[in-house]
C-alpha cells in the first residue's frame, strides 16, 4: 500500500490531468467546495485534502497533487484499520489484493467511487468478523452510519455486501449470534437502498438503467454475442490476470476442501455479474472505464479468501508447524504476486505520461488561449475521452507556463454559436460557466475574449 501511495505521487499529473478529476479540480477551483456527484458522498473525504489546499491558496501543482495522493492515503487507512483498529489481517491483505490485483488502467483513472466504497465495505467485513454480534445499544446506529455510507458510495457495493452475509450464514461453525447480526445488516441495508431508490434519484443512474433496460428488451436473447466477452478475456490474459490467476487458484482449493456449495456460489455470483455487466455495457469501449466497473468480481472472489482461504495462515485458526512449509510457499507467492502486479501499473505510465505530453503539445500549439478544435484531428486513441479537454488544458498550461489555455472540442461550432461568441463564458461540450467565477481564484486568468474557431 506505501509503494501505491509513493507511485500515485510520483504520477500525479498522469492521474490528475485525466478527464473526471480534472473537472472535479477545475470546479472545486471555481465553487470551493467539494464536488459530489449524483449523491455519491464518499467522493467528498476524498476531495478534502485538494480541497484544503485550495482554501490554502498552494500553487495548483500542489494541489493536483494533494488529489492524486489523496486517494491512497485513503486506502492505506482502510488498510491500518482493518489491520490494526480491527486485527484482522486477512481483510488487510485482501485489501492490498483489491487495489493490485486488477488494477492496470484504474490506477490513473482513480475516480470512481465503486473502488473507494469497495475498500470501505471490507473495512465494514473487518468489523463484522473482528465483532459478529450486536452487543451494545451503540452498535446499531453505528452500523446503520455504515451501511448508509456504503449505500451511497456507489449503488454496485451492496452485490458483494450480500455474497459476504450468505456466504458467512452458511459457513459452518458461524456463531448463532453472528447470524442474528447478519439478518440485522441484511434487512437493514435492504431498506437503505429502497429509501435511496425512492428520495435520491439521479440523472446518470436513471439514464445506465434505461440504457440496462434497453438491451435487456431489445438484445433478447443474444446477450452472449456483445464484444464485451472477448475483450474481457483478452485482456484478462494481457493486463488483469491477477484476478484471473487467484480466481483458478480459490476455486480449485474450494474443490479440494470439497467445499462445492462454495466453488457454486462463486461461479454463480461471478458468471451473473458479468452477464448484468455486458447487457449494461455490451460494446465495453473504454477499457479504463470497464475494468473499474469488473471490480465487484475481485470483491466477490475476496469473499473466500478472506474467510476460508487467509486464515489458514493465521496462528492460532488452523495454523499447525507442520504447514510451515505452505505459508513459506504463500509468503513468497505473495511478495512474487505484489511485485509484478504493482510493475505492471508501473509500466503502463508509459501511456499515461505520452497522454500528457500530448495535452501540452496541444496548449503549446493553440494560437488563441480560447480556442475550438476539430475532435477529428485529435489523437482520440491516445486522449482515450476528449470531453475533459477544456480541463485538462486548462489545469495543464495553467500549472506548467504564464498562459492559460482552454481547447473546447467541438465538431460544428455552429451548435454553440452564440456561446462561442460571448467573452463572459467558459464553454464546455455539455455545459456553459461565467468566465469571471472561472478566473475569481487567480489559478488562471482567461482572457474576456470570444473563442476562435477553425476557419470552415
């Protein structure tokens, strides 16, 4: 976890200068204030230390790098707590295992708050397997906080929640009182997410459950021709296949234990995740953004290892010297796995830092500081999205040199043509901001010019 941490500090243009947390970090500039998006409130302890060193007043170098290792000092406390608050160190390896063992793209599109809420949800498992009851009158308005967090960290945690609860109600020897403790959290969480569902509504989770609904209907019932299948397992064999390795590796110690009800629920969890997944998101064009959205399958494989598969290396719970062997085995195993895993995040900056050297040959050749440009002469392959550009540009030639400047991609500038002719407006492809909020901080100072555009 030191070592993401040190490597989120040294790529932090990489991941800052990148599509979502550029514009987060352009509008906690312009509103100074944290940035929730569609009620997802965990984003804010995120954007708390940015956010500080903007009330601050430190240079936006600073800033962008407070945001980029903002992210790992939260999962390294979620590591700390679960290891030391909670003594649990299984749920703190399988922790570092969450944010290595598929992450190849996800380390420098660090935004979504489904891999932040997925480290809180194993810190939760920590509690619940380090204290299984409900003891205390205290302990239920404290887990009721916990579950609400959960909730609203992003609506795809609460799948691997529920494998969790089933997985340790079934489980052999599980304490009767920690099965009342299950039923608690499940109803529990159940109503949660029904008031959320009902009162806190939004415009990005009603248009991906239209857009669900849709291929559901329409695709019936070739849901098994979408590309997504074979750009999964491509890239499985290429990039993730640290998740592909341990999910072989628990499934064939499942059937040798002859834990089959186990090897099932796994499979069965795994196959009907990937099968909602690809009706969501058939074509899977971004990779980036598809494999944040495969995280809950490392969650659910996470399940076992935690419960049945870590604590074999645990003294004192199925611990015997005979198997010194094996867990000298298991450690090495380890430190070979954490090693590569964390080389190849390592190895693929490569990408990233060409991406930003991109973003400043684009500033350092725009003859105007407000300027459309043609998405069609873009490296788009390379940008991997264009609409954070009047972003990323901005951020980039503010931090780097004397001159701001904005590129506003946009491929008929006749659609905003009174936009682009004000010079009291930052325009955006989705959206318009007044040009003196933009420059009201001082981190850059645009000029009140119109934007020019490309001769026709």
């Amino acid at each position: 976890m030191l070592i993401l941490l040190i490597m989120a500090a040294l790529f932090w243009r990489e991941r800052t200068w990148f599509i979502d947390v550029a514009f987060q970090t352009f509008l906690m500039i312009k509103d100074g204030t944290t940035q929730v998006m569609v009620y997802r409130f965990g984003a804010a302890t995120v954007q708390s230390l940015p956010l500080l060193g903007i009330k601050m007043g430190l240079s936006l170098a600073t800033i962008s790098w407070l945001y980029s290792v903002s992210f790992h000092l939260h999962f390294l406390a979620f590591f700390l707590l679960a290891g030391r608050l909670f003594e649990r160190r299984d749920v703190a390896l399988g922790i570092a295992v969450l944010y290595t063992a598929f992450t190849y793209d996800g380390f420098y599109w660090q935004t979504s708050e489904l891999q932040q809420g997925l480290g809180f949800l194993m810190v939760s498992w920590a509690a619940l397997l380090r204290y299984p009851g409900l003891t205390k009158w205290w302990h239920y308005p404290l887990w009721g906080s916990t579950l609400i967090a959960l909730a609203f960290y992003h609506p795809l945690v609460f799948m691997p929640f529920y494998l969790m609860l089933i997985w340790l109600w079934w489980k052999p020897g599980f304490k009767l009182e920690g099965r009342k403790t299950l039923l608690v959290l499940g109803g529990l969480m159940f109503v949660i997410l029904f008031i959320k569902q009902i009162w806190f509504q939004n415009w990005y989770d009603a248009q991906k459950t239209a857009q669900f609904m849709g291929h559901l209907t329409e695709d019936f019932p070739n849901y098994f021709s979408y590309p997504t299948y074979g750009l999964f397992l491509r890239d499985l064999a290429t990039h993730w296949w640290g998740y592909g390795l341990l999910l072989l590796l628990v499934s064939g110690w499942l059937l040798r234990k002859k834990q089959f009800w186990g090897t099932a629920l796994l499979w069965l969890a795994t196959m009907g995740f990937m099968l909602l997944n690809a009706i969501g998101d058939p074509a899977a064009e971004h990779r980036f953004y598809a494999e944040v959205n495969y995280y809950p399958l490392l969650a659910f494989l996470l399940v076992p290892l935690i419960v049945e598969v870590f604590p074999l290396w645990r003294k004192g719970v199925g611990y015997q010297s005979s198997n010194a062997g094996w867990l000298n085995l298991a450690l090495i195993f380890w430190a070979i796995f954490f090693t590569a895993r964390l080389g190849l995040i390592a190895w693929n900056s490569e990408d990233y830092s060409a991406r930003v050297d991109y973003l400043r040959e684009l500033s350092a050749a725009a003859t105007d500081q407000r300027q459309v440009i043609d998405p069609g002469t873009l490296n788009q392959e390379l940008l991997k999205m264009d609409w954070g550009l009047p972003y990323e540009t901005l951020i980039q030639s503010a931090t780097e040199t004397d001159r701001p400047v904005t590129l506003l991609p946009l491929s008929d500038p006749a659609t905003k043509a009174d936009q682009l002719a004000s010079d009291t407006l930052f325009v955006t492809p989705w959206t318009e901001f007044p040009l003196r909020q933009v420059n009201e901080r001082g981190y850059w100072r645009l000029p009140a010019v119109p934007y020019a555009t490309p001769p026709e």
